[in-house]
C-alpha cells in the first residue's frame, strides 16, 4: 500500500495503520491483515485508534493557539470555555411510591470506564462529572426512564469524551450515614433536622440527597436536605440538615398547563408554595414544597403565572412534620440501593470547549468584558500592546508628555549610544574614556597650555596640589571607531591639594603645562550616569528622564517689601509665596510613572529623574 501523501490535519485510524504497513515487513503485516481482528491486528488497530486520538489533541490544541483564523486552518482558531452538554437517562426499580427529585447542579453524574487488570478489567471512575440542568422528579408511580440534559462540572474539551453507557455512576458521598437522638424543629417553608454532637453527622457535600427518619413521631417520613449549617459549639448541635417541605398530592380535575418551578397558590389563605413536578402515571400527582401555610383536601391550586387550575383530592404526603426534641432516628438513603435509581448516556458528550482565548487574552492582560463574544474579543487582543520595548516605553512616556510639548530620555543601562554606562573600574586604551574607579571628583583647569597632556599623566603644580588628567572624548553614537577622537583636556580628577588661579601645573609623563585662568569644581557632564548598581539592577535597570516642570504653582502670598507693600497674607501682585508647590507637575510625574510601570517588562526596575540639560 502506498504511503499516505502528506496532509494537513490530524491523521485518521486507517492513515496511520497504512503508514504502519508501509515501515514493516509485508511477510510481518500482511498475515495480520489477512486474518483480521481476533488474531492480533487489534494489537495494532488499538494503537491506531489511540494515535488518532493524540493527532487529533494536537492538531485542536494547536490550532487553538492561534487567535485569528488563517488560511490553512485545520481546526477552530482560539475560542472561549464551554461545558459540554449531554442527555442523561434515569430509571429506578425501588420505592414507586415516592416522590424523588434530582435537584439541579447538587447531584452529580460520573463517568465509569473499565481500566486494564491482570485477569479481569475493573472499573474506575474518571473524574468527569456532569450535572442536571434543571430539576428531574418522579413521581409516584414512575419507573422512568426520564430523559434529562446535563453540563459538565468543568469546560473543557475532555468532558466530550465518556462514550455512550459510561456516565453511570451516581456521585454521593456519606450515604448511609446515621443517627440517633437528633431533633425535629418545623418551619415555615422548610424544616431543620438538629444532629446530636457525636457521628454520624451530615455534612455540605449531603446537600440534594435524601434522609430517612426511621423513628420517633415522624419515622417513615422522607426528605430531601436543600441547606446545611454548621456545628454551633454555644448551642450545641452536630450539624444542622435543612429539609424540604414537600407534599405530595392526588388532584382533578386539571384545567391549564401548569409551568413547573411556577408559584402556586393554594386555598383561600391563600397558601403560597413551590410546583415541583405535575403528571405522573395517572396524570393525577402532584408534588409542592416551600408550603407556607396549611392545606386541605379540595383546596384549589391556581398557577400563579400559568393560570392553571386544579383542586386537592388526597394528600398523600402532608408538607408538615413533628416537632421532636432529641428522639429523631435518621439515615441517609442511597440512589442505587435503596431507590434503586440508574442513570446512563446513549450519546457522547458534546459541545466541551477549553477556553484558549482567555488563556491568550491572559497572557497580554486583556480580560474579557461581561458579555463579550469571541469575535470582539478576539480583535481586541489579535492588536498587540505597546508594551516591554525600549521602544515602548519611549512611545509611552512621549504620548503623556506631548500636550506640553516634552519628551522623555529613556537611559538603559550599557546602552550602545552611552546614555547610561553604568560603573567600570579602571581600563586602558583605547578607550580610556570609559575607564575610570571611584574618582570622579573633578578641578576643571582652564588657561594657556603647552604641549598636549596624555591620559597617563599625573599633573602636579608648583604649589604642591596633584591630580590625574581628565579629559573630554565626544560620545559616539554607536560602537566605538577604530580612530579615537582626539581628546580635550579639561582639569584633573582625584585631587590632592588646591589648585590655583595662575599656579603652573606639570604633566608627569607628557611634560605639558597648563597655567590656569579657571578652576573650578564640578561632576563632568559625560560622568552623570556613572552610577554604582548592583547585579540586578545592572541586568534589569533603566532610568526615564522627564523635563523640569513649575506647572501649578501655587500658594498662599506672604510679606514682601517690594513697592511698600508689607501687609501679611495679602502680597500683590503675588511676588512671594507661603507654602508653594508646582502641583501639575507632581500630578504629570506621577501619571507618568503610572504610566511607565504598567508597560515595562515584568521584573525590571526604574526610576524617574529630572533631565535639566537633555538628552546626552
């Protein structure tokens, strides 16, 4: 068999056994082929069908990277979360004459699947759980089968896959968990099951299942636990079970359709309740709960918002029960055993999606807006942020700086325009310029020189000062030439002594001479961000130079003489001020900084500073 021709996709079961076929033997393969399944092919066919599974987990995966569609799109492009939706069978074979609710999102469904064992596979659950959509009720009479849709607990693509027949397995924790001693305290919508301190005890996870009271004055009666509170160590109780109260009616004749989940109205109280279910077998059941109030046979129930209409013949399950202190038998009845409940899946799953487009949004911090569809969101994040670069933040700084006409200098540390050196000790040409050990103190000496001093000197005047010559090098905009500008001479650096106005000073290698006519201290302009860093700061570190700003100067006038006027608090026409402070500056140089911290990259450093001379 020819080998597949290369294609986009992933590849299928039988793709992949006509590669196998074609990377061995034919005396190996075609006997396997020839003889089929049960003969050892199913070796082979059961890897294919696991490989197809993979290629096609890579190929979603992948393809869901993207954000937009592109032409050779094999799959969907990233999309948002979904649960995956599937239709649920339920049938029971136990206790027909009660009335059973499965309550939406408490009760969960799992799937089961039978895994490898030496002789015989056993059965595992996987941890795909799906819950009901919406209340299912039997009524009394009702073997089912009810077909009810379900969502899975979780998005995600894996929730599509339980093949039909494995979600079947009843999720209940604690069942047939009992006790004694508890107490019946009845409400007005619903009742509390009040648990002695010592197990059993219920807990949250409880919640949607039913409890059977097996003595006292309301043994026999069945209730499904709609709330839980905890243990009251001033009270004290075990746990508290919050009960349905629910009844259960024969009515006739209906007139309407009632609309389950409907309030409903009850006598001429009127008493106000809950529909759960209407029909059953005989068309005739009736299931309430949250009953606030009594009710009695040939009472009329009128839907509240269907309008429908029907009158009491039997209650075959008052909503009440007992007050009891401390004699209430409990026990927690199980789905399986004592209702003999089934539940299974005719179809796969469907519909499961894992949200890779909010992973995406995520990762450049773009979060969905409420409501936002997938094709908006994916054109808001497909733009990518101005964020990280040098570039960026240059951009930044200069959009919040345009209206007043100013930009920012962006200094990064060791940058090839010299911006920002950083510290380096000393070094030797050709670039001596760039060398130099915690001696930037410097005399600027300015007169008639004679000869040329080199970078070696050690100058020395009559007068006894000494010092090491300094020069000035022009800046290169980008890697150094191989000729080095001529440097100029400008003063020494490391002084010892003073250095006086017309005191001759000596080079010591070079034998120049310069008699001053200036002298004068000062940082040189070139070693400005010659600054000390640490490790990290010299990896990760840049400084954001923004203008001198006095905008908003304000204050309150004080005193000053000018034009006789010396009266306190009242200065005219504002020539002095009390506590001024340029407060649109402050708030211009904190937006930036705002500003800027929000589009560096993570982990990196900064700092603000004022740039008096410019960007050099």
């Amino acid at each position: 068999m020819p080998l597949p021709v290369p294609k986009l996709g992933p590849y299928t079961l039988q793709e992949l056994l006509a590669l196998w076929q074609n990377v061995v033997d034919p005396l190996y393969a075609q006997p396997l082929i020839e003889r089929g399944e049960g003969f050892g092919l199913e070796v082979f066919t059961q890897q294919m069908a696991q490989l197809e599974r993979v290629s096609l987990a890579i190929d979603r995966t992948l393809q869901a990277m993207f954000i937009l569609p592109w032409s050779g799109q094999t799959d969907q492009p990233g999309r948002g979360g979904a649960q995956a939706t599937v239709e649920l069978t339920f049938e029971r074979t136990a206790r027909f004459a009660t009335a059973i609710t499965l309550a939406a999102g408490d009760v969960f469904y799992e799937e089961e699947t039978t895994d490898y064992a030496d002789v015989v596979g056993i059965e595992v659950q996987t941890g795909r759980r799906y819950a009901l959509l919406a209340p299912a009720t039997f009524l009394p009479g009702e073997r089912g089968p009810l077909l009810e849709d379900a969502f899975a607990e979780k998005q995600g693509d894996g929730y599509n896959n339980p093949f039909p027949g494995t979600i079947k397995q009843f999720v209940q924790p604690g069942s047939g968990l009992s006790n004694v001693r508890a107490s019946v305290v009845p409400g007005p919508t619903t009742h509390r099951l009040v648990l002695a301190v010592q197990p059993d005890v219920l807990t949250p996870q409880h919640l949607g299942q039913y409890v059977e009271l097996l003595a006292g004055a309301n043994a026999g009666q069945v209730r499904r636990v709609v709330a839980y509170e905890r243990p009251d160590p001033t009270a004290p109780h075990g746990g508290v079970g919050v009960l349905a109260k629910t009844g259960v009616l024969q009515v006739s004749p209906i007139i309407g359709t009632f609309q389950p989940g409907e309030e409903v109205s009850i006598g001429a109280g009127p008493t106000p309740a809950l529909l759960v279910a209407v029909g059953g077998v005989s068309g005739d059941r009736m299931v309430i709960e949250n009953v606030d109030g009594p009710i009695l046979v040939l009472d009329a129930v009128i839907g509240v918002l269907s309008g429908a209409f029907t009158t009491i013949t039997v209650i075959d399950q008052s909503p009440e029960l007992v007050t009891e202190a401390g004699t209430a038998a409990w026990k927690v009845l199980d789905w399986e055993v004592d209702f003999g409940l089934s539940v299974t899946n005719v179809l796969s799953p469907a519909g499961g999606l894992a949200p890779m487009l909010d992973e995406l949004g995520s990762e450049r911090g773009i979060g969905r807006a409420p409501g936002e569809g997938d094709d908006l969101y994916r054109e808001r994040i497909a733009k990518l942020p101005d964020v990280v670069s040098p570039n960026a933040v240059r951009r930044t700084g200069n959009r919040l700086l345009a209206p007043i006409g100013a930009t920012v200098c962006l200094r990064e540390v060791g940058e090839v325009d010299r911006l920002f050196p950083g510290f380096f000790l000393d070094v030797s040409e050709p670039a001596p310029q760039y060398g130099y050990a915690f001696d930037l103190d410097l005399v600027t000496l300015v007169g008639f020189i004679g000869g040329q001093f080199v970078a070696s000197d050690r100058v020395t005047a009559l007068g006894g000062a000494t010092g090491r010559a300094s020069f000035t090098y022009p800046a290169p905009a980008g890697p150094l030439p191989a000729d080095m500008p001529v440097p100029v001479f400008d003063g020494v650096v490391a002084p010892e002594g003073v250095f006086a106005v017309g005191d001759p000073a000596f080079g010591s290698n070079s034998g120049a001479v310069i008699v001053p006519a200036i002298v004068g201290p000062g940082l040189k302009f070139s070693d400005r961000f010659k600054l000390v860093m640490d490790y990290t700061e010299f990896r990760a570190f840049f400084l954001l130079g923004a203008p001198p700003l006095g905008l908003g100067e304000f204050g309150y006038p004080y005193d000053t003489p000018a034009g006789g006027l010396i009266n306190a608090y009242d200065s005219s026409p504002f020539l002095t001020f009390y506590d001024g402070f340029p407060v649109t500056a402050a708030v211009i140089y904190r937006s930036l900084w705002q500003a800027v911290d929000k589009v560096r990259a993570g982990g990196v450093g900064f700092d603000l500073y004022v740039e008096a001379i410019g960007c050099v």
